[in-house]
C-alpha cells in the first residue's frame, strides 16, 4: 500500500518570477500562472485578492494597495510571499494537500543569502516537506528541450520582467553565470515614459505591456512593419480618458536602450567563459526564454550585436518550471550527485558555479 507521502502528483515545481508565478505538479502540467501581485486593505491591512483578481482592482479604490512580493525573482516581502506561494499550493493540491509535497523552486544564479532565507521559509510555510533551489539558467535549458547532462556546452539568457540571467551550462551545472537587473518591465517603463514626455498621457503598465506585444520590436526603425495599436490612458492636463496611436517604430524607438542593456548582459554573460568553450558556444548558439523572449526580432538583433546564433526556446514563458519539474521527476540524475552548496534543514542546492550563491558553504 502507498503511503500518503508517496504520490507523485505531489510533486511540485515553482518559478517565482517577479511577474508571473508559474506551478507545475508532476502528473498535471503547469496549472498556474498567476501575476505575483496581491491586493491589500491599507485600512484593515487584509488581503482581499491575489493573482488577475488583484491586478483587476488597480486604482478602483483609494483603500486598496498593490503588493509586488517577488522582486528580481525572489521574495521581497516575506509574509506576503508566503501567502501567495501557500494559497497556489492549497489550491491545485485540493484536499490531498495534506500531503506535504516534495518541492522544487527556480532562484536566479546571483541568489544571496538573505534572498536564499526569504525563498526557504516561504517554501516551508506553504506545505513544502522537501526543498531543492535549482537556478533559473539551468532549469530553463532542461525546460526548453536542451541537453544540460554531457559535456555539450550551452549557453541560456532566461529574460524574465526585472532580471537576465545568462548561464553557460556543461555537464549538469552552470560553468558561470551572470545576473543583470534588466527585463522586461525596464521596456514597460521605458514606453510608459516616452509616452508620457511626448504624448503627456500617463500608460498603465497593463497597456504598456500590450503595446509591447503588439507592435514592439528589438529591431530598429525601417526594419519592421508599421504597425500601430490603440491604447488608453490618463491625459496629464485635463485628467480624463484619453485614447492614444502608438505605431511600431514609437515602441521601437522608446525600448531600444532597455534592448541594448539585456544585449550588454549577454556580452558580460558571455565573456565569463574560459577561452577553451568559446568555439564551443559558437557552434551551439544562444537560446533564449522568459516572457521577454517573445519579442520579436530580439533574436536577431542579438545575432547582430554579438556574432552569436540566438533562437528562442520551446515553451519559452514556461521553460524554467519545466524544466525544474523534469528534475524533480528525476529525468537529470546526474545533476543529483554534483556536490551540494548547502543541506541544512533539508534544503538542496546543486549545480552552481564555485562562486555561486555566497555565504550557503
């Protein structure tokens, strides 16, 4: 007879993004990805919602504040944290949540110590019995169909809402790593405020980010089509409702130095490498994932920039959770046995560079 701590549908993995939550259990696929947000009572101090609910509340009312609890894709506000990571696991665990799963999470690769304590009691507190961090680089290669186990040297740039983070992998862990505070809400801001200063009309980040997905793009003006998207915001004089036309080459125009930034991280990324895998990543190219890899022409104009073969990955919004499920599964073996950078309270941490993760030896 299996015993209740058994069931493999327990497993859980989870990519703390500082935008999106995601939760995959194994057996059932991802099953939430919910904005990291939460919506909260100044006067009372409650929560009253969390997720899309939340989101849909701002600026309805004076009393609600909104909460952004994961910041660089770790906990910034700790109870709020914990709250939203327990609510995601009582959920999609239903009533077998007594059964305290076996839990994964991806952390970036620069993760400090205070970051390392704020992501192990949020885990803790929301029902996890057993605690793996595996960082964001390595997990998104698994996560997007790469070989992360033999001595094939890849190269990811997982580009999230606030962080970059470029790992070199061989052999089941990272060979370096480096962590920019760049992402793809420095493109939201940065068309909130060209259209502010040229339009004066002030963008939510909801319609900035839609503008971004319709008609933005990595490449310079005269290299894309026009295209335009209407969207709506505050006029700054009068105060009311105000439609505005932004065409592609506007976007283009307000992101570009938020795009040569993540460009700059990769080079940084890149040139940590030691000179015996440079060929190497030459031949094996740059994937990319995370949201922001959705933007097109990004990975052209990455090519261009670098010389580096660059292509988004499979299920790139999705990669870094599943691939952090395929080693809760078991399906990377290997990366089990590299040394452990800590094991007190029954957390695991595998697979980092020799400099990674300070203060956790």
């Amino acid at each position: 007879m299996r015993s209740m701590w058994t069931y493999s549908c327990r497993d859980t993995a989870v990519d703390l993004g500082s935008a999106t939550v995601r939760m995959h259990l194994n057996g059932r696929g991802v099953v939430a990805r919910e904005p990291a947000v939460l919506a909260r009572s100044r006067q009372t101090g409650r929560i009253l919602a969390l997720g899309a609910s939340a989101r849909a509340l701002a600026g309805r009312s004076t009393d609600i504040s909104l909460i952004h609890p994961i910041r660089q894709g770790a906990p910034a506000e700790a109870d709020e944290t914990e709250y939203l990571l327990r609510h995601l696991v009582r959920t999609h665990h239903g009533r077998r949540y007594t059964a305290k799963p076996r839990m994964v999470v991806c952390v970036p690769s620069g993760l400090t110590p205070v970051q390392f304590d704020a992501v192990q009691a949020a885990a803790f507190q929301a029902g996890a019995r057993r605690l793996s961090l595996v960082p964001t680089p390595l997990a998104a290669a698994a996560g997007a169909g790469l070989s992360v186990t033999d001595g094939e040297v890849v190269i990811v740039a997982d580009i999230g809402a606030e962080v970059t983070d470029i790992g070199i992998i061989a052999f089941g862990g990272l060979v370096s790593s480096h962590m920019a505070k760049v992402g793809g809400a420095s493109l939201d801001r940065a068309i909130i405020a060209q259209v502010r200063r040229e339009h004066d009309v002030a963008l939510s980040p909801v319609a900035a980010e839609s503008a971004k997905l319709a008609v933005g793009s990595a490449l310079p003006k005269g290299k894309q089509r026009t295209r335009r998207i209407l969207v709506h915001g505050r006029d700054l004089a009068s105060g009311l409702p105000r439609p505005v036309v932004l065409t592609g080459a506007e976007v283009q125009r307000a992101i570009a130095r938020a795009v040569d930034a993540i460009v700059d991280a990769v080079r940084v990324g890149v040139g940590r490498c030691s000179p015996e895998i440079s060929s190497d990543l030459l031949h094996s190219g740059l994937t990319l994932t995370g949201g922001t890899a959705r933007l097109p022409g990004l990975d052209r104009y990455i090519r261009t920039e670098t010389g580096l073969r660059a292509e988004a990955g499979q299920n790139a919004p999705d990669a870094a959770v599943l691939g952090a499920a395929a080693f809760l599964r078991g399906d990377y073996p290997r990366v089990g046995r590299f040394p452990l950078r800590s094991e007190r309270h029954g957390v695991t941490m595998g697979a980092w560079p020799s400099r990674g993760c300070p203060g956790t030896t």
